[in-house]
C-alpha cells in the first residue's frame, strides 16, 4: 500500500516567510501594484519591502517594472505565471493540511 505523499512537500519554500506570503497574496489580488502601496499593504519598511521582493523575484514568482512619471521613479510589481501557478499549489496544499 502506497502512502500518499503529505501536502507539505507541495509548499514553496519562498512563500512560508510571513512578509513573502503577504506579498503574494496582495498581488495575487490586483494585476499589478506599485510598491509604495504594495509596502502600506504589507506594512514593513523599503527595505524588508525591497528585500523580499529580491528574494520572490530571483524564484521567478514575482516580475518588476521600473519606469518614470516625469522625473520621478516608479517600481510596479506583478506576479509571474509561474508565481500565480505556485500560489495556487502553495493555498491549495496549506488548505489539505488545514483540512486533516
């Protein structure tokens, strides 16, 4: 008798960080945002902000854009497919864990 496998192993590593997970979800809800409301959203500092998304980007769930309004800058945030596709896996394994 085979044993399934434990919804655990289906978890993005890059999303059990608390900020990781607030980021990605607030993304998952809108198209795109820009990060200054993207960082009222989530409610850390730039730098933690700036940080994480670091992390979710070189994963390939999360792709900038940095351009210009006039001369200031502005950095828009979207998830990747990829990055829609792990967090739908990730919700869909933590609510089979909730769910045992």
């Amino acid at each position: 008798m085979t044993v399934p496998e434990h919804p655990r192993h289906r978890l993005a590593d890059s999303l059990t960080h608390p900020v990781r997970f607030s980021i990605v979800a607030g993304l998952a809800a809108a198209e795109s945002l820009d990060f200054k409301d993207l960082k009222e959203a989530v409610q850390v500092n730039d730098s933690t902000l700036s940080k994480q998304i670091s992390i979710l980007e070189a994963a390939g769930f999360v792709e900038v854009r940095k351009s210009f309004v006039g001369k200031l800058p502005r950095t828009s945030l979207k998830l990747s497919p990829g990055g829609r596709k792990a967090w739908a896996v990730h919700l869909e394994a933590l609510r089979e864990i909730a769910g045992q």
